[in-house]
C-alpha cells in the first residue's frame, strides 16, 4: 500500500513553540512507547502514524527501550520511515532517549557518556536516519556526574547526530543545574519531557515555573495516565486494553476504586462539555501555556481521532474549573 499524505495536513493542527527556542511543536504529539513493537500489528501502527501526520502531527517520539521487545519500537518505525515517510524526513520532529537498562553489562544503562554515544548510534541504525531532532536523557542518573551526561549531550549535536537535546523526568533543580551546563557548553535543553496529566501534577509544584524560566518546552507524557482518564475502564478491565496485557506498564492494581471515582466524576463533566473525557483530560494539559505539546499514545486510529478531537474545543469556564480541582483534590 503506497502512502501519499494528505495535502490539508496542516489546515488545523495549533504548532507552539517549543520554550524560547525556534521549534515549533505541534500541540498534540504522537509517542510510540505501546503499541509499535514486535509483538504489536505492524499494520495498525502504520495506520495511526499515518493518520498522525495526516492531521499535522509532525512529532513523534521514541526511546531506544520502547518495544517490546526493547528497539522494536524504532525498528519499527524506521520500517514505516523507509517505506511512506521517505520524502517528509524534513516535515517530521523524530525524538528518542537513552537513561533506562538496553543492553547487559555496565555500559548499557544510565547516564554515561559511553552508553548515551552508543545508544544514540544503535537508535539512528534501527530508524534508518543520519540525525534525531531530539536527543533525551531518559531519565536522572545520581551516579554519573551531571557534567558528564551534559557533556555527551553537547557532544552528540557538535557531531550531528541530534538537532537539539532534552532531559525527562528531572525535577526542577536537577533541571535548573543541568541547562546551566548546557548553556555554558552551548547546547540549551530545547525540552522537558515529564509525566503530567490530572491525576499526576507533581510538575506543577516546581518545575512548570522552572521552564518558564529557563526558556525549556515542556512536553507531558502519559497525559491519560496510560488510558486511565479515557472511558476504557469505566466499566472493568477491557482484555485488549493496557491493564490487562502482561507486557504493559499499566497494572490493574493501578485501577483503584478512589481513582474510578474521580474518573467516573470527570466523565460527567466532560460528558457535559459535550468532549470524551480523553479530550477533557487534554485540554486541561494544553490551558496552560507553558505545556507546549501533549503527548498521547494511541493503539488504534480511533483513539488517535478521539484524541485531536480535543483541538475543537479550547478552554474552560470557572465553574467547570473549579468543579474539577473539587473532584481532583478530594
Ligand atoms: N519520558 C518518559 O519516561 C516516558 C514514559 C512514558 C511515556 N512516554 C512517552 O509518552 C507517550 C505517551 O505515553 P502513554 O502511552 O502512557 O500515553 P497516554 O496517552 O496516557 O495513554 C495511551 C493509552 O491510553 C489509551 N487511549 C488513548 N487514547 C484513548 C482514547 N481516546 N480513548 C480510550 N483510550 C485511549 C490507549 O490504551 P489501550 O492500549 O488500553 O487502548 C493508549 O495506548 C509514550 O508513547 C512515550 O512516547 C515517555
């Protein structure tokens, strides 16, 4: 099947710049962590990239771990490259990070320089590409000295290898001392990637401000909290969903009965808002400014339409506001 996208795919799609830097981000972004990998349909996942960047979602991120099997995910995704996104390579935002176990060993974890350079060179083989456009470290390594995990971050885009680098699930200090070092060396952190959604808004303590500051982006991953804040459990555990696949992240011990609470309170207003809950909990993400893209994962095209659904309809009244912090908050 040829794929030739279509011509309207930037008619609708809101593009936010990403901190203080020259990128703009489409504020809905495609991530690839389920649902790509080895074990997932091949077919399926071609057809929500297809319809992501048909409705002007140009960034789609990656990890080297996503999977499974881990590198599944970028293989994957290096296939679809090759074979429909060839001749768009310039239109599209590729994203992929190192941080958490690859390989065996002492090198294939963490925050080395050593594991982050080979990371990268493996992930660039898998997808087919010269260059990522963003480069993350996954995650905070205490054990690694900050300078040293900054220092391969700057290193890899003065080799070209990465147009610009991140840092995700760094609070507020580490992040604040990590772009110091950045900045010094030259290579501003374009991007925090942190979880965020309703139910999860540790970032709102600190470091939302922090990137505000700094000039950082802010990207928020898992914004359903992994399909929590959508109608997929309302009414038990579905057996194709997250929470029942063994090889998920999401655990039904997740699930709570006071979680389905709120839920099931936070479906009503969005019923009432005339939006799916997904497309509530979305747009609460995208109301602050300082979030500049929201990144979904998506395991059918249906979902993924669901889901920019949410760009219809912006904002919220005071009252609706102020009913959902009452349910986030009790
Ligand atoms: N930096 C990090 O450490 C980190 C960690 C995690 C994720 N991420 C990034 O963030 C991306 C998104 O994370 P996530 O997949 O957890 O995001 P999410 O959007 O919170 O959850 C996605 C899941 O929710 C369900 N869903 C999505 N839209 C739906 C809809 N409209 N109606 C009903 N159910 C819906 C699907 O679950 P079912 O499969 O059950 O259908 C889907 O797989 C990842 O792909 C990755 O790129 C980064």
């Amino acid at each position: 099947m040829l794929y030739f996208p279509q011509n309207t795919r930037y008619d609708s799609m809101p593009y936010n710049r990403c901190g203080r830097s020259g990128l703009k981000l489409p504020a809905i972004s495609l991530g690839l962590w389920h649902n790509f990998g080895g074990y997932d349909a091949f077919e399926n996942g071609r057809a929500i990239i297809h319809k992501a960047f048909d409705e002007g979602i140009t960034h789609f991120d990656l990890a080297n771990n996503y999977g499974p099997p881990p590198g599944s995910a970028e293989e994957n995704f290096g296939r679809m490259l090759s074979t429909d996104l060839k001749a768009y390579r310039d239109e599209l935002i590729i994203s992929t990070k190192a941080g958490y176990e690859m390989w065996p060993g002492p090198y294939g974890d963490h925050g080395s320089k050593k594991y982050l350079t080979a990371s990268l060179d493996q992930s660039l083989c898998r997808m087919g590409l010269d260059y990522v456009d963003i480069f993350y470290h996954h995650r905070p390594d205490p054990d690694t000295p900050m300078e040293e995990t900054m220092q391969a971050l700057d290193q890899i885009v003065r080799q070209g290898k990465a147009l610009y680098v991140g840092l995700s699930s760094y609070d507020a200090r580490q992040t604040r001392e990590a772009n110091k070092i950045l900045n010094d060396l030259g290579t501003p952190c374009l991007i925090h990637q942190p979880r965020y959604s309703m139910l999860d808004r540790w970032v709102e303590d600190e470091l939302l401000d922090t990137l505000e500051e700094q000039g950082i982006g802010c990207i928020a991953f898992s914004p359903l909290m992994q399909g929590i804040l959508t109608d997929r459990y309302l009414h038990g555990i579905p057996e194709d969903s997250r929470a029942h696949n063994p090889r998920g992240f999401l655990s039904k011990d997740h699930i709570t009965p006071d979680i389905l609470q709120k839920v099931h309170a936070l479906n009503e207003i969005a019923a009432q808002r005339e939006q799916s809950l997904a497309q509530m909990a979305i747009t609460w993400l995208l109301k602050d400014q300082r979030v500049t893209s929201v990144l979904v994962g998506a395991s059918s095209v249906s979902q993924l339409e669901n889901n920019l659904g949410a760009l219809l309809k912006s904002g919220f009244g005071d009252d609706e506001l102020h009913r959902i912090e009452e349910i986030l908050t009790q």
